[in-house]
C-alpha cells in the first residue's frame, strides 16, 4: 500500500514540477502570411522555449463546417445578472482599469522578428496616398524599418504581400499584472 502512494506522491510531484516549468519558461508564437497566389495566414505556438511546437491554425487547411438552421422554436438564453447586482465589480471600475490591463499584459510580450513586405492601393490615389501617410511615421519609426516594406500602388486597388512575426512570452510575467487588476477591481 505505501508503494502505491510514493507512485501517486511521484507522479503528483511530476506533473506539478512539469506546470512550474510551463510557466517559468517561454512561450513562442509566429504568424505568417502570404497573398500570392492566394491569400494563407499560418499561426504555430512552441512552448519550452520553441522546443516543441504546435501548428494551431492554417487558413489552406481549415475549412468552416456548415452551420446548421436555426430552429424556430430555439429559446432566448437566460439573462446573467449584473455584476453589481450579485456584489461583482462595478462596470466603470472594471472599464477604467482594462486600458492598463492591457498595456501590462502587452508589456510581457517580446517581439524577436519581424518581417513585412507588402504593396497596396486603393481605388482613389488620394485614398491610398492619404493611408500611406499615416502609416509611413510607424514604419519609420519602428525599431524593425529595415525588415518592414510597405509601398503605396496608386494605380488601382490592390493588396498583396508577405509577412512574419515571431512573439515570446514567458506565463508567470502575466502574474503580476493580473493580480494587480483584480485586486484594483475587486477590493473592497
């Protein structure tokens, strides 16, 4: 009997060893994309640090099932209750506090490639030239101008290009800036 709990001890202690590395090592993300000579997007994730990696959408290989009618004798959902009313948070603390949410969450994200190479235009050149003025001071700006092309084609509508990103998060960063939202939100 005591065999059998120093295997259940083992494994439990194998699997919660195996979580801490999930969250202490970095998780890795690339999205491709291609217009020519159809349109393809490609998003794969690698966990480890890249070692093992996952292919999790394609845009050639998925192919969205048939969504069956809708039935006329469907019933509306049951309404939640509001989060004030059930002691939840206030809906403009929570809204407030979303914006630095955010920019903490995308704080945690490193960019370790970045590649595009596009041309676009569309039907009116002063469309096209008035786009390409705002875009032209992000470009510039961008620690990645050499790797980032975007030209303007003032001859009709068009879109075509190529991409790459490489992204890297390591988990326990999303920690702290979770609880620091949480806690803003839902003290007392």
């Amino acid at each position: 009997m005591s065999l059998l709990w120093t295997l259940v001890w083992l494994i439990a202690a194998g699997v919660a060893l195996l979580l801490l590395l999930l969250l202490v090592t970095p998780l890795t993300a690339r999205l491709r994309f291609e217009s020519t000579p159809r349109s393809r997007w490609r998003l794969g994730v690698g966990v480890l640090g890249g070692v093992l990696r996952f292919p999790v959408y394609d845009s050639a290989s998925s192919a969205k099932p048939p969504r069956p009618p809708a039935s006329e004798h469907e019933q509306e959902p049951a309404k939640a209750p509001s989060p004030s009313a059930s002691g939840g948070p206030s809906r403009t603390r929570l809204l407030r506090r979303v914006p630095r949410l955010l920019l903490e969450l995308f704080g945690c994200i490193r960019i370790d490639h970045a590649r595009l190479d596009c041309t676009f235009g569309f039907d009116d050149p002063a469309d096209t030239g008035s786009a390409y003025g705002l875009l032209a001071p992000l470009l510039f700006a961008s620690p990645w101008r050499q790797q980032l092309s975007v030209q303007p084609d003032f001859s009709g509508e068009r879109f075509s290009g190529e991409g790459d990103v490489s992204l890297r998060l390591t988990p326990v960063c999303l920690v702290a800036p979770a609880l620091t939202f949480a806690w803003e939100v839902w003290r007392p």
